[in-house]
C-alpha cells in the first residue's frame, strides 16, 4: 500500500512539472498522421489521415503524442519509430507506445501498467492484450518496432504512470 501511495505522488509530481514546465516546445498532440504534411485535428477522424504503414511518432514533456490517428494498410507490415523529444529526465517523463488489442479496458490496464515499474510499465498479467509495443524511451532516445496489424480499430497508450490519460490514440488497420 505504501508503494502505491508513493507511486501515486510520484505521478502527481510529475503531471505538476509538466504543467508548470517552461519548456516551449510546439504541442503537436492533435496531428494526425499524414506523412506529407501532419495537420491538426481536435480529435481523430476516419476522414483526415492518411494511410500509411511507415509511422514517426513522438512523445513530449507536455505527455503528448503528435499523432492521435494512424491508418494502416491490414495485414502488411508496419514499421513505427517512437521518439521522446522531451528534455525532462526519463525517470519523470519517459514514453513508450503500445498497442492495444481488441476490447481491452484501457483504464484497468493502465493502472496495473503504474505498479509494473520493473517490466518498463507493461504488466506481465496483461501481456495478451499487447499487440506490439516499444521500449521506454528517455529524453532523445528512440525506439523502432515492426508489426502486422490484422484489420480493425486498436488503441494505443503510453504506460508510463499517469501518461494513459493524455497519451493516446487509435490505429486503425484497413
């Protein structure tokens, strides 16, 4: 109980330096994948994003993704690079990107994700539930992964204790 009520500070702490951090970085957590020109969007769309099985994805300070909607093309392999393009330590603010499978509670497996501390936030209980997932990536550090999506609509989530809430979106495999 001790652990978790620690964990807990430590995600508010961390949320707080967010917040209050004085770094300018471009918020580009509403874009949506085109990988000719990445346009903002209050929230995904079907409509908006192109295709495309070859994803540059990135995590910032202010615990945002810059795409929230990725197509793919079903059943062809997809290569997605996850970079952190925070300065904060990794220790408060790291990233990772994992996809989801169909019908997972995104919330339930958040908060086992939160006390998964040594498995880099991806609880071994759960591990059905993961598609695909990157490393926990630190300030600059990036991570690329490749895997096959059968058709459908999966979310995905960053992990890392706190992060779910704000770092998230939809991959939709067509």
């Amino acid at each position: 109980m001790e652990r978790l009520v620690i964990m807990y500070v430590f995600v508010l702490a961390s949320f707080l330096i967010a917040c209050t951090s004085g770094n300018k970085q471009k918020d580009e957590s509403s874009s949506t994948i085109d990988t000719a020109t990445q346009s903002e969007s209050p929230a995904p769309s079907t409509d908006n994003a192109a295709v495309s099985n070859n994803i540059e994805l990135t995590g910032n300070d202010q615990m945002k993704y810059n795409i929230n909607l990725i197509r793919v093309k079903a059943g062809d392999k997809v290569t997605l690079t996850l970079k952190n393009i925070g300065t904060m330590p990794k220790e408060a603010m790291a990233h990772n990107f994992i996809l989801l499978a169909l019908g997972t509670d995104i919330e339930k497996f958040a908060m086992k994700a939160m006390v998964s501390k040594e498995t880099d936030y991806i609880p071994s209980t759960e591990k059905s539930a993961v598609l695909a997932h990157t490393k926990l990536n630190g300030p600059g550090e990036s991570d690329t992964i490749e895997f096959t999506a059968p058709k459908g609509e999966y979310d995905y989530i960053c992990s890392f204790p706190g992060h779910y809430a704000t770092m998230k979106g939809k991959l939709i495999a067509e």
